[in-house]
C-alpha cells in the first residue's frame, strides 16, 4: 500500500531541505523508534527536523504524489504509540519550529510554532502577566502535541483544557496544501469548525504549523494546601463532597502514599508529610488573598470533616519545590520502579471517582498486578500505571489484556471514557471502538477520508 523511501526519494527531500537536518537509517536515533514508554517500536525510513510551514508543505506535497506515509513529532512524550513510526516512512520533528511569534495584549493571545514548550510558553506569559491555563503533568511536551491530544492537566476543573484555548491553527494537509482555522475572533459560527476537529485528532487529519492561543490575565494570588487521609476510601470519599462545595478549586488532585514514596525516591528529597495512606491537593487562585480565604477556609472545615487528619498551607518555597515537583515526578517515578509500565488513562464522571479508584484496587488484588494511580480528581481523569515487575513476557501480557478489559468496561458502565488527555494512538484503539461504537467509528473514518484520501497521515492510529 505505501512507498518504502528509497534513495531516490531521499535525495528529492534533500532538494526540499539542507542535509544536515535529514537522517536516514543507522543515523536515525533509537529515541525516534517509540515513545515514552515504549510499549511499540518502529523507525521511520527518514527523520526531517522541519523549520517552516513552507517545509512541511513541500514535503507532504512530494509525501503524497509517492504515497509514502508521515507522522509528526514533538518531544515524543506521549503514552500510546501516537507518534511512532508504524509504516516506516518520513517522520517530520517540529522540535526546532519552537518560535513564539507573537504576544498580542489587546487580543490576549499568542502566536507560536508547534515545537514549543509547555513549559516556556507558560514562563513567557507569565512573565507578561498574562496566564495560559493548560497545565499536564508533562511541562517539556510540545505545545503541537498537547493540541493533537487535547491534552487537560490539573487546572482542567477550573479552566477546562487545551481545545478551550485554541484559537486559531495553521496546518498542512496531506496533500501539502496550507489551510487557516479559526483566527483571533473570540466567536465563530461561520460553518464546521474544522479546527476543533484537528484538535485531539492526534496527527492523523494534518500537521499543526502554527497556533493561535488564548489567554487571559494571571491571577496575582495562590494557595495550595495539602490534606492526609488515614485511608485510601476517607481520601476519595472527600472527593465528591469538596465538588459539591462548589468552591472555586483550580485543582484537585489525588496522591496515594506508594506513589508518593515512588517520587521522594526517585527525586532523592522528601515530601512534607508520609505518614498517611493517601493524600487531597487543592490549589485556590484569584486576585488577592481575600478574594479566596472564604474559599479555602470553608474546603478545610470539610476536608477536617471528613476525614482529613490534618491540612497544611504549601506555601514557603522549599514545600512548594517539594509537593509540585513530586507531583510533576510521579510518572517517571512510578516508571522507575518497573521493568515495563503501561497506562490506563481512564475519565469518568466526578461522582465515580471514589468508585472507580476503589475498584482498582479490587483488581489489582483480583489479577495479581501492581497498579499505583495519581490523578485529576477534580475532573475525573485518572492515571492508573500497570507495572510489570519482573513478570515473564507472557504473563505480562496476559494480565495487562485481563486489567485493561476490567478497568475500561467499568469505565463503560459508569460512562466515563477510554482516555481523559494522553490520546488513542495505536495502543487504545481497541477501546476506542467498543466505547463509541461502529457507528461512530464509521462518521470518524469518513472524516479521515476527507482530510486524507490516500490515509497517508500517522497511519495506524486512533481508528
């Protein structure tokens, strides 16, 4: 079905971009093989570290007169195979598109290139005072693939996710034509929205050039405070009841001690306080103290109430390195303590929450497989890590089959969904189809036909 590139297609894209920046065979790292964790592996014939929209669209262009497949990639952090080579091909990496074009404060947006980072597009504003509210625990993701996942993070409760602050994007299709989606307008109602299609389609519609970001003022005043629980069930029973408060929480986050002990060991400093089973984080912004205090005092009276031991104020600067970079740790920490690691990365509604995270632990018990878990719980996106521990390669296999089935079909029957923000790619798509159906499946095939009539586009993934 696809083209294989040859030396002849090779020394084409040598005319389309200088040499220094194409790789070939043994000269294409292993890192561009898989992902974060690693669960497939496949090269790309040709690795292209791309600079421009005008790049990218002349090779899509040849790309689709010769029908060889691509896949774009950022910093590869994913979890699902997303970005991983399948079918061989061109791998174009939008690292070094890492430009912020613009800041416009009269629009409150900016402007950058997909190989940006979370992490330095956030500096950047905030040294503006201005606020870009996605936050995912993975801070060196590029901001292109936190737009093709969607991606949610832990200020999702208040602020929502990354589709909530997508303006405007610039994307190549398939064929090597450029297309503008949106723009600076805060409403559009002008036909389809075809740039909320492109976000969280994971790479398989068109590549992501540019994007045009909303932001909005950053708060001049926030508290976190941290609550331990003697038990894992008094920790996430509290869940619901602070939700219900209808406090205005930035986030809400759920620690369990195994997790946190896993992250004190592999940051070799200590968390503020490991005496418990399980742990609440709860972070309050506004413009001022006042504009908040009510908040937080009236979530600590019921935190107490229902079971907190105790709540501290994360508030001198040693306590807040130590709790946000153990919490920013846990999957690598987590990772670290495994021979092989997968990841359910499960969204159920808020009222689920406390059920859902005690459910797996009935399975871990019933099929014999370690499952540490940390996760948003102020929006119901969980992280549960399957560990392998040494395990012989069946085994594993057999029991991350058996724990997948169990947590995603109770998953199903509280209608939650097969994944909150790390995406289908090639690992979950399974799940996929039985959660939406062959209908459904069908409407997004038909999609992907529109986009990409030769299915040219990270081939293999999501559908």
């Amino acid at each position: 079905m696809y083209k294989k590139a040859d030396q002849k297609d090779i020394a084409y894209l040598r005319t389309l971009v200088p040499a220094d920046r194409i790789f070939v065979g043994e000269e294409i790292s292993e890192d561009y093989a898989h992902d974060e964790l690693g669960g497939i592996s496949s090269k790309p014939e040709v690795l292209i570290n791309v600079l421009s929209t005008e790049e990218v669209s002349a090779i899509m262009k040849y790309a689709f007169g010769q029908c060889i497949p691509v896949v774009a990639r950022g910093s590869g952090t994913d979890l699902v195979g997303a970005a991983v080579a399948l079918e061989g091909g061109i791998m174009l990496c939008t690292q070094q598109m890492n430009r912020i074009l613009e800041l416009d404060p009269d629009n409150l947006t900016v402007t950058v290139e997909p190989g940006v980072l979370l992490m330095e597009l956030q500096a950047y504003v905030e040294e503006r005072d201005f606020f870009y509210p996605p936050d995912p625990g993975e801070k060196s993701a590029t901001i292109g693939g936190n737009i093709s996942t969607n991606a949610g993070g832990m200020r999702a409760v208040k602020y929502g996710v990354t589709r909530d602050y997508v303006h405007g994007l610039t994307v190549v299709l398939p064929d090597g034509s450029v297309e503008q989606l949106g723009g600076k307008v805060v409403k559009n109602s002008s036909g389809y929205d075809l740039k909320d299609l492109v976000i969280g389609s994971e790479g398989t519609l068109c590549i992501i050039t540019q994007a045009i970001l909303k932001l909005i003022p950053k708060p001049s005043y926030s508290v976190s405070m941290l609550f331990p629980f003697e038990t894992m069930e008094k920790a996430i029973e509290s869940v619901p009841e602070i939700i219900r408060s209808k406090a205005g929480l930035t986030a809400i986050e759920y620690m369990s001690l195994d997790t946190i002990i896993s992250a004190e060991q592999f940051l070799g400093k200590k968390f503020p306080d490991t005496n418990f089973a399980a742990y609440i984080l709860l972070t309050f912004d506004g413009n001022n103290e006042d504009a908040i205090k009510d908040e937080y005092k009236k979530v600590s009276e019921l935190c107490i109430e229902h079971g907190a031991v105790d709540g501290y104020f994360v508030d001198t600067d040693e306590r807040k390195a130590s709790v946000w970079n153990a919490r920013g740790a846990f999957l690598e920490a987590i990772k670290a303590t495994t021979d092989e690691m997968d990841e359910c990365d499960v969204v159920v509604p808020k009222n689920r929450i406390a059920d859902f995270i005690k459910y797996t632990h009935e399975v871990s018990r019933e099929v014999g497989i370690r499952l540490p878990s940390f996760g948003h719980a102020g929006d119901g996106n969980l992280h549960i890590y399957l560990c392998r521990d040494s395990m012989p390669e069946q085994e594993w296999k057999n029991k991350v089959e058996k724990t997948f089935d169990l947590l995603y079909a109770r998953a199903r029957e509280y209608h939650g969904m097969v994944s909150g923000e790390h995406g289908i790619g090639y690992a979950k798509k399974e799940y996929l189809a039985l959660q939406v159906g062959e209908r459904q499946l069908a409407l997004m095939r038909a999609i992907k036909e529109v986009f990409d009539p030769k299915h040219i586009l990270n081939p293999g993934k999501v559908i």
